[in-house]
C-alpha cells in the first residue's frame, strides 16, 4: 500500500501544471541588415520565463525554428550550432529547414536567454519582397504539459531581409585550435565562383587583423557547386611574431630616442629608457612564448576570400580554442 501511494502522489506531481509566462521575442538576422547572397549570418532572438520555475513533464515545452532561405552553419555531427540555450536537446530536419528544441530539463525561473545560431543565405531577395519572399526565420514556441494557461501572447516571433548582392564564395563551417605548437584553421565553402586563394588572417583583438599564410582555391578553375574542405598550420612562435610589436620597430625607436636624448644632453634619462624597451621586448617575447606553458592568449581568426579580379569578402571570425 505504502508502494502503491508513493507511486500515486508522483504521478500526480508528474501531472502538475504551472502558471506559465513564456516568450520569444526580439529576433533579429545579421544585425537587421541586409545581406548578401552566400553571406554567412548570425541570427538571434530571446527566450523569456518571466514566471515560475517549469519543471520537466511528460510533453515537454518545444521551440521551433522555421527558416527561409538559409543554410545553417553544422558541426561535425551535421547539427546547427546553437548557442545561448541549456535545458534543450536540438534536433534538425533539413528536409523541412526546422530546428526544434526541445525541453529536457526544469526551465529556471524568471530568466531569459539569447539564442543564436549562424546561417548562410542561399538565395537572392529584392527590397520590396523582404517580408513575404525574403531569407529569416520564424520562431514559434508551444508550452508543455506542465505550464497552465500561459500568461503571454508572445508565442511567435519572426525577422526577414533582403539582399543587396551576391558573394562569390559561400562559407560553412570554421573552426580554429591551439595543438601543442600548433594554430590550426579549418573551414569549408559551399560554393565558389571565380575564387583565386584564400588569407587566413588572425587578430590579438578581434579587430585589426593580419594575414599569416595563404591557401589557394581547389575549386577547379576557381569554381565549385559542391562542398570543399580546407586546412591550414602555422607555429605559433612563427604566426605570433606576425601579431604583436614588431622588435625592429622597437630597435629603430630605440635608436631614434637615444640620438634625441644625447642632442638635448639628457643622457641620464636614457639608462631608464632603456629599461621600459627592454621591459616591453621582454614582455613581447613572454606573451609569444605563453603558448608553451599552456598560458593561451586570446587569438581571433577570420578567412579572406580573394577573388581572380582582386576583390577580397571576408569570413565570420572565430576564437582560436585549446585543442
């Protein structure tokens, strides 16, 4: 009997609802601005418990985005990256363009998460056909078997573009890593068209970048409608040396102070201007060295695509990541 009871009360705690308030809200594509076609781009929205905590039930709460025009961005199991989401397992189904998330844990409490994933447009849009023909997304949310007549309204949130040109290579995936001595870069592309070479650049920053190795186009003749593979190493004491002060430089400011100093007979400024060079080669040196001792540095890499006319369109950028 004891058994028996123990069992009842959990199904009735299994069966219990929740006053819910669930949202979505607030999509945007690639900043709300127009795009390009092939132009990978980030796509966002919030998702919103203002009420209390939603446990798990027996049908969970689901979300699903419907996309138009785009090609997500997959990882190395073929599933969209998603990120800004926990408590969800994804599923996609590229038949249908659809990425559904669905509940798999208790959602918190009065919380709100960003959720983005990357996408490629794969189609052209005119201005005037943005919000019935345009490239976006529609996110729908269904609340689940524990939520109880849910207070919002907000179950429905959309965001479409247009375009306003066409890149020549449309990229996949990119992803970057520290392995041992290593920078290791690998990308694909989807499709080129009249693609020469690719710069894989990188940045102390995330801003100003410099180029650190070239890889040239396996498309043949520099075009291909099927997805290519790429690769790319460099020693990071060889590609850190590409990002930081240059050492000449330092000599050259040296050698310009030391003349002024001596000029303007201040010769006994000169020892402690050395001392802040040596400091800051040495630092340099520290900084480039790091790697080895497991002390990483923030490094931002981006891939510059170089048409055989000379125009150049760049990647997304990523953060280079412990292997």
């Amino acid at each position: 009997m004891k058994r028996v009871s123990l069992t009842f009360i959990s199904i009735l705690l299994t069966l219990a609802s929740f006053a819910g308030d669930i949202v979505v809200n607030s999509a945007t594509i690639n900043g709300n601005q127009p795009a390009k076609k092939n132009q990978t781009i980030t796509n966002t929205f919030q998702f919103t418990n203002l009420a209390e905590a939603i446990p798990l039930g027996f049908d969970p709460t689901k979300i699903t985005i419907s996309m138009r025009k785009l090609s997500p961005v997959l990882d190395g199991d073929g599933l969209p990256v998603v990120t800004g989401l926990s408590g969800f397992t994804l599923t996609y189904d590229a038949s249908k363009s659809e990425i559904v998330l669905t509940q798999n844990a208790t959602i918190p409490e009065d919380v709100s998460f960003s959720i983005s994933f990357d996408a490629v447009v794969t189609e052209e849009t005119a201005p005037a056909d943005a919000l019935t023909q345009g490239h976006g997304i529609n996110v729908n949310i269904v609340p689940g078997s524990t939520v109880s007549g849910n207070l919002s309204s907000n179950d429905d949130v959309q965001a479409f573009g247009y375009t306003n040109g066409v890149l020549p290579v449309a990229f996949g995936s990119i992803n970057a890593s520290f392995r041992g001595q290593q920078i290791i870069v690998g990308w694909e592309t989807l499709s080129e068209k009249n693609n020469k070479e690719f710069l894989v650049e990188a940045s102390i920053d995330g801003k100003v970048f410099h180029s650190i190795g070239t890889v040239t186009s396996a498309a043949t003749e520099g075009n291909s409608d099927v997805t290519l593979k790429y690769s790319f190493s460099k020693a990071w004491e060889e590609a850190s040396s590409l990002l930081g002060f240059p050492v000449a430089l330092i000599v050259l400011t040296i050698s310009i102070m030391a003349v002024f100093l001596v000029k303007k007979k201040k010769v006994i400024l000169l020892p402690i201007f050395l001392l802040i060079i040596t400091t800051a080669i040495f630092s340099c040196k520290k900084d480039r060295d790091s790697v080895s001792y497991g002390d990483r540095p923030d490094v931002y890499v981006r891939i510059a695509q170089v048409d055989k006319d000379g125009a150049t369109a760049h990647s997304k950028v990523v953060k280079i990541i412990a292997d």
